[in-house]
C-alpha cells in the first residue's frame, strides 16, 4: 500500500550543503520526535539510506538524532556532522550523491527494489531507484520533475 505526501518530509534529492538525503534523514528525526512521522517509517529510522548517511559522514545515527533534537538548520547539523566525522571532499560528495541516486538501478538491490514495488503497489511506474520509489510512494513525479538532474 502507498503511503500519501508526509508534510514536512523534503525529497530525496533535495540537498543540504553539496549532499542529497542528509535533510530527508534529519526531517524524519524531526517528525519523529513531534510524533507526527507516520508509523510505515519508523522501523526504517537509523537503517537504510539513514545508515548510509551516517556511515558516509562518519557519525553514529544516534548521535546525530540527538543532535538534530537540540535544533539549528539541517547545514549547521551537517557542519556538526563534518565537525565529528571529518569533511566530506566535492569529489566525495558527487560519489555520494551519484550512488544514492542511482540505488536500485542495475545493481545488487535491483531485485529489492522490483519486489518493494510491487508491495507498495507501483509497478508500472517509470521507477528505475529507490528514490524514485519513494517519491512516487510520497506522491511526487521524479521522471517528470527530472529530479535527479538536483542531485
């Protein structure tokens, strides 16, 4: 089953500094904190793309959601991030960025990606990602967006 647009849960692709994801990430902490994340999403917080992120930044995903609950805008979050981890080159961001854009897309997750399709009842849509899935999944049209081009 679908889930419907989240008020307050930004786009994969939106960025944060030069990366993709890392404000979704912390816009689910947020939501999750005021109670208003929808239950579908909570088995998933500090796993997934979450992890990743946090694995990418060197942080522990816990560490950042109690980070992100003290406040400040998502790219002193990130600034945070880089502070802990160690910052990120522009050559690094663009690795990540095209990996994250691209998971799902002719890789060893091509088959998770089919099968969540079809779970969530988007087979038939021009789906080639895991965001892609989720946009869909959250009511927005990356393919006519052309959302990736943002990544």
């Amino acid at each position: 089953m679908a889930h419907v647009p989240v008020p307050g849960l930004r786009s994969n692709y939106d960025k944060t500094g030069r990366l993709i994801y890392f404000g979704r990430m912390i816009d689910k902490i947020r939501l999750h904190a005021a109670g208003k994340l929808p239950a579908d999403y909570h088995s998933n917080l500090g796993k997934g793309f979450d992890a990743r992120c946090c694995s990418f930044l060197g942080v522990d995903h816990a560490a950042v959601t109690a980070r992100a609950r003290q406040g400040g805008t998502n790219e002193e979050i990130l600034a945070w991030c880089h502070e802990r981890g160690g910052a990120r080159t522009d050559e690094q961001c663009l690795i990540w960025n095209s990996f994250m854009a691209k998971r799902g897309w002719r890789d060893e997750a091509s088959a998770q990606l089919q099968k969540r399709m079809v779970d969530l009842g988007l087979a038939g849509k021009p789906i080639e990602t895991f965001m892609d899935m989720n946009e869909f999944d959250e009511g927005r049209d990356p393919v006519a967006a052309q959302a990736w081009t943002n990544a």
